[in-house]
C-alpha cells in the first residue's frame, strides 16, 4: 500500500489552490508532468472551480512513455467543499480510483471539518500481515486529505507554509508530512514567472500501513521537495515542483501549466 500512498501525494502536489475571492467562481487549468531519472513517466491535469463559498477539484492523472510499457496506469481524484473567507478551505469528500495494469484502487472519504466521518477503500488493508497497523478512530479526528491538504492559505507570511505537519489520509493509510523550509527557488512556466517556497517534506507513518515493509522505512528515511508559488493575488500557494526518491532514482513533478485562469464560472452553480 506505500505505492499508493505515493500515488496520492504526487495527485496531492498536482492540485491547484482554491482562490479566496467571494463573488463569483472562476474556472483554474493545471497540468504537470513527471519523469523518472530523465525520463517522462506520466501526465497529471486538474480543473478547479473556486471562489465564494464552496471549492471543487477535479483531475486525472495517466502514465506516459516507459511507464506505459510495464503498468499503463490512470486514475481521477476530485475535492470538494467550503471555502472560508480568510481562504481555508474545509472539504467535505474526497475521492480517488486508479488502475495499474491489472490491479485497481477506490477509495471515498466523507469528512466535517477535518474528521473523517466516513471510509469506503478497496482493497480493504493487509491485516494479516504481522506488524501491520490498523488505523484507529482517533487517528481520524483530524486529517487532510491528499488533495486538500497541500491547498495552504498564506498571505501574510508565505514561510509559514513550511512550518506545519499535515495529517494526511487517503482512505487507507494515515501519516504526519513534517514540512520544514529549504530556502526560495526562481521557478517559471505557463500562467506562473516568479519565487518559489521551498519545503522539505518528511513523511511519518501513524496507521494502515506494514511496519515491516522495506518500502515504508526507504520512505520515512527520505527527503521529498516541493516548492509552492502563490495563485495570482488569492494569498494561497500551491506545488509547482516536486522531487520525490525512489528505490531506483528521482521521481520528479513539474508544472508545464500553472494555476491559468479558463474562465469564470457563477458561484450559485459551483455550490454542492
């Protein structure tokens, strides 16, 4: 299941943020691409409708180049839920379902402000084996989910970004990502010219996963970067880039579109 840990955190990355303008909605376009030591593995595009007092994400993500000849993979994930005024987003469902060659996961989380009331994920987790931990009602007091959770308001000081724990759950497993900063990146592309906040992103496993898992302790002794960059004038940031170590070398994000204005859209028809 760490494979599908990753596989959230890079749709988490490939999420645009939700702008904090109350009057109407306007339609967000995304896309980003990753490669694997050079060489491109797959394609991630998001729409967000934004604005007023609701949010809703929605992306696919398919593999791409040598991927394509071991494990065609593809998948959706969508976010949907209110919006604060200060720009806090507090979603109430989050979805995702993807195929790996034979082999496909679906996973549905109902949440109120910030709990996960409600958990539907196939396959369920491996309880049989050993040292797997299961995850227990108080790990879900609060969580983020895997697309929300990297949607940061920080207007008034974007350092702040990098110093936070995000309590990420994606229907199956929970764990704490320990941001801290790394520095500013000049970074441009499509809709985005100007300075990246960088973050070291750690990860921590609390539950639903195998403490005997070789994956899992290369992933909690690694270092993830990702750098956010600001949405026009909203006071909320987003990944541009991310660069993740595998097993067998560097997984990297970035974005070849960025946060780019498609259009408006009324915010009475964006509600839920």
């Amino acid at each position: 299941m760490v494979r599908t840990t990753t596989l959230s955190i890079l749709l988490a990355a490939a999420i645009l943020q939700a702008p904090a303008a109350r009057a109407e909605s306007t339609v967000y376009s995304t896309r980003y691409s990753f490669s694997l030591i050079g060489f491109r593995v797959g394609e991630a595009k998001f729409e967000t409708t934004a604005g007023g007092e609701t949010f809703d994400v929605k992306g696919t993500l398919s593999s791409a180049g040598l991927a394509d000849l071991f494990a065609p993979t593809e998948g959706t994930a969508t976010s949907a839920g209110s919006a604060a005024a200060s720009g806090e987003l507090f979603p109430t469902s989050f979805t995702v379902a993807y195929k790996s060659g034979k082999k496909s996961w679906s996973s549905k989380v109902k949440l109120d402000h910030g709990r996960a009331v409600s958990v539907e994920a196939t396959p369920n987790p491996s309880r049989g084996k050993k040292k797997f931990v299961p995850v227990a009602p108080e790990d879900l007091k609060i969580v983020a989910d895997p697309l929300s959770g990297l949607m940061i308001p920080a207007a008034s000081d974007p350092d702040a970004i990098c110093r936070r724990t995000i309590p990420y759950f994606d229907g199956w497993q929970r764990f704490d990502l320990e941001l801290s900063p790394s520095g500013r990146h000049d970074f441009k592309t499509d809709g985005f010219s100007g300075e990246a906040i960088g973050c070291t992103v750690r990860l921590k496993a609390v539950s639903g996963i195998n403490r005997a898992s070789k994956q899992l302790k290369f992933l909690e002794k690694s270092a993830i970067d990702i750098w956010f960059a600001p949405i026009g004038t909203t006071g909320l940031y987003a990944p541009v880039y991310l660069k993740a170590p595998t097993e067998i070398g560097p997984l990297t994000m970035k974005a070849a579109t960025f946060a780019k204005p498609i259009g408006p859209q009324d915010s009475a028809k964006a509600g839920h």
